[in-house]
C-alpha cells in the first residue's frame, strides 16, 4: 500500500523516536525553568542552586531508575518510600554498631534489595498483582523499619556518608592536580555523581542486554516472551530485586542526608518516583520508559519544589502542581500515541 | 530423473497424522484424524468453525497432547510435550492474533529468549545476518530488521513471524486463517513468499475458509468435518462446490431453522454513518420480522460501525431514523430506552457479567422496574423475572441463581439475548452472536433469533462466517474498509460473491 520510495522505517526512524519520545519531558523541563526563572528571586538561576535542584534529585532519581525497569515490565511498586525508611534505619544500625561506612551502605542497599525479593517473589510464585504486593510491603517495610529503629529516629555515626549528599564536598581525598584545576560548576555532590553512573549503567543495562530486552518484552506482550522461551519469572524477579537494591541505595544516601536512620522518612515518595518514571515518558501499561526520561522527570519535579521553595509559594500549589503535570503529561503522551495508531 | 521420482515417492511425507484422537471433558473435539503432508508442499487444512482444526493444530504445536493416535516427521515418531519441543522438531506456527512485541524491534523480535550474548550484552551481529539473509529469501524490502515492529501493519508482523519461523529452521509452517486480515495487496504478498518457502523445501499447512486463496496457493487438502478427516485431494482436481459439500456434510437448511417471516416497517433506518473509529461510509434500513446481515473481513469496520452507531464510539457523521422519526445521535442507555440493544462481540467483557448469576445478569439492565415499594430489588424479584427465559431459551441451567462463569458458551450467550429481550429491547444489533460457540449450541442460537424474527423483533446481525449469514438472514450486506455496500436478499448472494465484495473483489 505504501509508495515504493517511502524511506524504510529503520534504525533511523527507531532512534529518531527515542529522540521525540524525550522532547515532551524536556521541553516541560524547560518550561518549568523559565517560569521560576522569571517569577523566582534571582537566586533560582544560578550555578549554586542548580547544585542544590541536582542534589535534591538525587533520593528520587535514584529510586526512579529501578522503578523505570519495573513500570517498563508492566509492573508498579509502591514499596519504594517504605524501602528507603527501611535501608536508612539499617545503615543507622549497621553505623552505630561500628561497622564502618561500606559495610553499612552495603547493607542498607541489602535492606532494599530484601524488600525486593519480596516483592518479586510474591509477584512470579504466588502470581499475584503487582500493585496488591506492593501495596502489602508498603505497610510491612514501613513496619519494619519501625520495629528495627524502636519506633524512633536512629542517631548514629555518619561518617564520610554525609559527603555523598554535601553540596561542599571534601575534596581532601582526590589528587593534588585534579583538586585545584576542576572548576567550581563541576563540584557536585557526590550522590548526584552516584545517580549519573547508576544511570548510565541502568541505560546500558535496559539498552544492551538481554536482560533489558527480556524486560521490554515482559511488558510489551508477556504471553509472547513466555512463548519466546523469555523466563518470564526469573526475569521478574530480578527486575524487583534491582529496584529493591536502588531504593535502598537511595536510603542510603537518604542515612547520609539527614545523618539519622528515620523509620519515618521518604513517606509518599513512591508516588514521586511513579510521577518522574511517568513524567519521562512511561506508559503504565509497560514495553515503555527510558532512564533519561525517567531522570528529567525527576529533575523537573525537584526544580518544581525548589523553584516554589523560593518564591515563596505554598506547599499545597506545588501539590497541585505536580499533580496537574502528571495528568498533563500523560494525557499529551496518550495523544501522541493515539495519533500513532491511527 | 526416473530414479529420483521413485526416490521422492518414497520418501516418507514431511508431517503425518495418524488416528487422532482428543476430548475435552464430554466432546469430542477430534475422532480420528489423518493427515499427510509432504516436502515442499502447501497443505490445505479445510472445515467449518469447530470442526477440529485449531485442537488439532494445538496438537502439532505441542500445546496439548492427543488421547491416542500417532505422528511422524520426516518418517520419525513425533510427540512433542511442549510448544518448545515441537520448534526444536521445526514446527513453527504462525497464529491470527500475532504473536510480536511491538516496542522490540523486528532483530530483538526474531532473537528473543535465545539471544547469544557476552556477559549478559547482546552479540546479535549472526542473527543480524542470517535475518538479512532470509528478509532478502522472501523478498522483503519494506522493514529492515531495526524496525520497531509497532511501526507495521499487520502483513509486515506476519512476515516477521515468518523470518523468525526461518531462522529457527522450521521445516513445517502453520498458519492460521493467514489472509483474514490482510489487504489485497499484502495477501498478493504473502502467496509469493508461501510459494517462495515451498520452494526452498518447507511444508506449510495452510488453514482457512476462503476456498479459492486454497485453490490459489493450494497443492493438497484435508478436509476436517466433527473431529473427523472426511476428505483428502489434490487441489487442482477438486472443485470449490465439492471442497464445499465435503465440508458441510450436510444440506444447509437442516442446520438454519428458518420459519415464514413477513418483513415490516422499518425499524431502524441509518443514512451515511461514519465514525471516528473507523466506518466510512454506512447506509441501511433494518426491518421489522427480518435479519438483516453484515459480512465483511476482521478489521473492515463492522464492530466499529455498530459501536458508532450505539454512542460507544464517536460519531462523526449520519442521519438515524428510528421507527420513523429522526433521532439525534443517542448515548447507549437511552437506545436501550428506545428499545434498541447491541450485544457485543466480546461475551465476556461486555455481554454478561461472568460473576454474577443468570437472573441478576437477565435483570441487569431492567433492574429499575423490579424496585418493590422502599426501592430495593430482592434477590426473589429477580429470580422471579428470570425464570421464564430459562425455559423459554431452554438454558441449560440448575437455577437462575447459577453464576453466568459456570455456562457454556452457548448459554452464556443466551443469558446475553434475553438480558436485552427482558428490557423490552425489539430492535437488536448482533456482533458476530455466535463466536466462540459450540456446533449443536450455535444451532439453537439460530433457531432463537429466528423465532425472535418471525415474532417482528428487528434484527441487525455482524458475522466472519458466511455459511451462518446466508442461512439465517434475509438480506445481506458486505462491508469493505469501512465502506458498507447495499443489502441485498441473500438469493442474490453466493460465498464466492460475497467474498469478492468483502476483499474488495481482487480475488
């Protein structure tokens, strides 16, 4: 039916999409800069702040990477703020029983990874719905938590884990030649270093592996991958281990920020990840999202708490905010693949 | 030469199927089944709706397991005990509802669950080739293999079905009603690469209701008729009439009761409907004490233009007029109001609700006039209105307090109709009433509509299956690509003109 000189819709047209599928979130970004740009007082458009949006991203991007894997399956979790409360009451613990910094962050990141497993083995034996398990672990890590930190804030030790989050880190560690010639816009925090290398690996892991591939497929027709011979449930649960061990990477960092293990803490984040994952061009019903994506939605929801941190707005607009952001970018990507369809 | 033509006849045949046999609780779906195949050939796989082909292709894909009976390949015993095993014997099949991902590309497509990789990165770069290689065998110019297979149509997916078939090495390929949604010019296609295949050596068993794309691309046939094998031939020395009568078995009008009905009034009249969802262009005039049938192809438009018409869909242009007066394009519940029902194509997502029982399904939509004095509905009052349908349908029932998840087919079916006959509903739109049913239950569901008929009630009917249309309705019209042509009494209809109508009369 198509006219013989139409071009073959190949690996220029795919990449060409992955481009236009990322405009939306970005040009949102851009959108949102401007505005605080203009509304803001001036400090909102400067190199120290957008330092700060950066390091502010840092909790929610991190766990945003692992939730990009599982919304791309065709999964949710709703365990992620519960996992993060959970991984910084470890690291607390695992501080202040003085077993130093990398095992303690190793643990924490373990803490997460259990919760995890959890849910992806309720998910793959019992094969129940994602959204019902995770709903469960939301209440059961939160608990545990709780129980683990008696109820309270864990006062421990933080050593060099508050520098991952310090916007001033203390460069007495790197060499002589590096410290003095690396220019002041280049001194981030280190956690958002961290949230860049993750993301890069996450990319490549969802890009160029089987693994990633296997991940689309699940979400994109999962009875045809199981048919492909895709092992559709140790696939799975992977995917939710690798969140798990994201989100507690991110309570980890969450440990280094508030130098407390706080059972209460990162409440309601799990709707920040779902929104930035969405926000970034996810579709929930799965085979869709990238990690940049995913990133920018991140970025763009920190920039929006800042900007209206600055100008003074109320919390309940930036609420509202957010929320009509979520519903506006949904429904413009509805519309783009609506049309697509056609 | 001569010695080689003794050598190929005894050869044994690429696929053979030997007295098979397989129930499913009390029905028999196959009774004894033969079947041979050989080498390089186009295998014709012929019978009507349920006469067995799908169990048996379930059984040559592995999927199940038959009663007893045997099969070879290649002259070697062939039991596979799953999907997996009967590829790893070469069988490949290629299935109507398409078996893709469509955010992978066409490559990973072809590739997933056996990619070669390092570490967990993909090494692609040989199947990359052999995928070139055999995109280049069929002649296909139109993807490559870093397509995103959500960028093609539906005959672009079916060849990457069949490149992925090749580079697995199938030798037997299965497909199932292939053309039934495919554009003229994609069906063109897809013969050319079929003969391609053959030539190259692979068996392709060929199942489909259009008898002459078989005599087209047909070498052999077996005819299937109630589980069993009726009939076997070459293609070329068998008529389509004979193909026809080898299926039915039986005269027509045994199986489509057909009372004397006198068309009245019109009931519903519909002038240039188009909709966003697809019809283009739709005129009718549905008569009271008549059916009226709509043929066409899956994805022509048929399900779109009763849904248009319904307020499912948006209407974006067309008069109606119903029992002589003009209406403006009316929401699902007032057409109910107006006693105008549609029973959807999709019995178990919108015809009936699985979970509850037959008198709250029968009641569902009538449920406001059960309201006793303070407005409550009993369970008794439901029941009550209930029971007259399950005689009167003679459902095959214990109790109307029986969960509708618990029925057959056929009778979920009929708990469908009366739930709409209940509200008083006389004009009736049908999506394709019969799909998903068992022989002798589709009987009774003929013999219902056209009691319904002969009683004056209107009755608007969607069907793929021909045979059904021509035995039930009074008149019949086609519907091509959204456009519906003109109904005609079905005397002035035979298959093969109805066909050329649906396809756009290229065959």
């Amino acid at each position: 039916m198509e006219p013989e000189d139409q071009p073959l819709p190949g690996r220029g047209a795919a990449r060409a999409r992955q481009v236009a599928d990322l405009v939306g979130p970005f040009l949102g970004l851009i959108v949102v800069v401007a505005l605080f740009g203009a509304v803001a007082p001036e400090g909102f458009l400067s190199v120290f702040n957008a330092k700060t949006i950066a390091t502010q991203t840092v909790i929610v991007g991190l766990a945003a990477i692992g939730a990009t894997f599982i919304i791309r399956s065709g999964g949710i979790d709703l365990s992620v703020g519960s996992a993060i409360a959970l991984a910084s009451v470890v690291t607390a613990l695992s501080m202040k029983a003085g077993h130093g910094e990398l095992p303690s962050a190793l643990l924490g990141v373990l803490a997460g990874a259990a919760v995890g497993a959890v849910n992806g083995g309720l998910i793959t034996l019992l094969k129940l719905p994602p959204f019902i398990v995770t709903l469960g672990t939301l209440g059961a890590a939160r608990g545990a938590a709780k129980w683990l930190g008696d109820e309270q804030k864990v006062d421990a030790p933080s050593g060099w884990l508050k520098q991952f989050m310090s916007k001033n880190p203390d460069l007495s560690g790197l060499p002589g030649f590096i410290r003095e010639n690396v220019p002041d816009w280049l001194v981030l925090a280190p956690g958002v270093w961290l949230m860049g290398l993750s993301a890069l690996t996450a990319a490549f892991l969802l890009r160029r592996t089987v693994f990633g591939t296997w991940t689309t497929a699940i979400g994109s027709n999962e009875p045809t991958a199981r048919l492909c011979g895709v092992p559709v449930e140790r696939t799975k649960f992977a995917i939710y281990v690798f969140a798990g061990a994201m989100a507690g990477l991110a309570g980890v960092l969450q440990f280094g920020r508030l130098t407390v293990g706080d059972p209460t803490t990162a409440m309601g984040k799990e709707l920040d990840v779902i929104a930035a994952v969405v926000i970034g061009g996810a579709s929930l019903s799965g085979g869709t999202g990238t990690i940049l994506g995913a990133m920018i939605g991140a970025f763009l929801m920190a920039t929006l708490a800042n900007g209206c941190n600055l100008s003074g707005v109320p919390n309940f607009v930036q609420e509202i905010l957010v929320g009509g952001i979520i519903v506006g970018a949904v429904t413009l990507d509805g519309i783009r693949h609506g049309r697509r369809a056609a | 030469m001569e010695s080689g033509a003794v050598l190929r006849r005894r050869r044994p045949p690429r696929l053979q199927i030997k007295g098979v046999t397989k129930r499913f609780g009390g029905v028999h779906a196959l009774r004894g089944v033969d079947l041979e195949a050989d080498v390089g050939e186009v295998h014709a796989l012929l019978g009507e709706n349920g006469a067995g082909k799908s169990t048996l292709m379930k059984i040559v894909a592995g999927a199940q397991a038959p009663d007893s009976g045997d099969l070879w390949i290649d002259g070697a015993p062939f039991a596979p005990a799953s999907p997996r095993e009967a590829r790893e014997r070469g069988v490949a099949m290629i299935y109507q509802e398409l078996n893709l991902c469509p955010h992978l590309s066409v490559l990973e497509n072809v590739t997933l669950g056996r990619e070669t990789s390092r570490l967990g990165v993909k090494r692609l770069d040989a199947a990359r080739v052999r995928l070139d290689q055999v995109l280049r065998d069929l002649d296909v110019s139109s993807f490559t293999g870093d397509t995103l297979v959500s960028d093609l149509g539906p005959g672009d997916r079916q060849l990457v079905e069949i490149a992925r078939a090749l580079c697995l090495d199938a030798t037997i390929i299965v497909f199932d009603e292939p053309t039934s949604s495919l554009s003229a010019p994609d069906v063109e296609r897809l013969f050319r690469v079929t003969r391609r295949l053959v030539a190259s050596g692979v068996t392709v068993l060929w199942i489909s209701h259009f008898l002459d794309e078989v005599k087209a691309i047909g070498n052999r046939f077996t005819v299937l008729r109630d589980g069993e094998t009726v009939g076997q031939g070459d293609v070329s020395e068998t008529s389509t009439d004979e193909m026809v009568t080898t299926m039915a078995g039986r005269s027509v009008a045994e199986a489509y009761p057909r009372s004397s009905r006198i068309p009245g009034e019109v009931a519903l009249a519909v002038q240039g409907l188009a909709g966003a969802s697809g019809p283009r262009e739709a005129s009718f005039e549905l008569r009271s004490g008549e059916i009226l049938g709509v043929f066409g192809l899956v994805g022509a438009g048929r399900t779109e233009m009763l849904r248009s018409l319904y307020g499912l869909d948006p209407m974006t242009a067309g008069q109606l007029e119903l029992r002589g007066e003009a209406l403006r394009r009316p929401r699902p519940r007032r057409w109910v109001e107006l006693g105008v029902g549609l029973l959807s194509e999709d019995r178990a997502r919108e015809g009936v609700a699985l979970d509850l029982s037959i008198a709250e399904n029968i009641t569902l939509s009538s449920v406001r006039r059960l309201a006793n004095r303070v407005g409550a509905v009993t369970r008794q009052a439901k029941e009550a209105a209930a029971e007259p349908w399950r005689g009167r349908l003679s459902l095959r029932a214990s109790s109307t307090g029986q969960p509708v998840r618990d029925l057959s087919g056929g009778n979920q079916q009929k708990v469908a109709l009366a739930r709409l006959l209940e509200c008083g509903v006389d004009i009736l739109l049908l999506d394709e009433p019969t799909r998903g049913i068992d022989v002798g239950a589709r009987v009774e569901v003929y013999r219902l509509l056209d009691q319904l008929a002969a009683e004056g009630k209107a009755i608007l009917m969607v069907s793929s299956h021909l045979p059904e249309l021509l035995g039930t309705c009074d008149r019949i019209a086609v519907m091509h690509r959204g456009v519906l042509g003109p109904a005609r009494p079905r005397e002035d209809w035979t298959e093969d003109a109805a066909l050329a109508a649906a396809t756009g009369g290229t065959r």
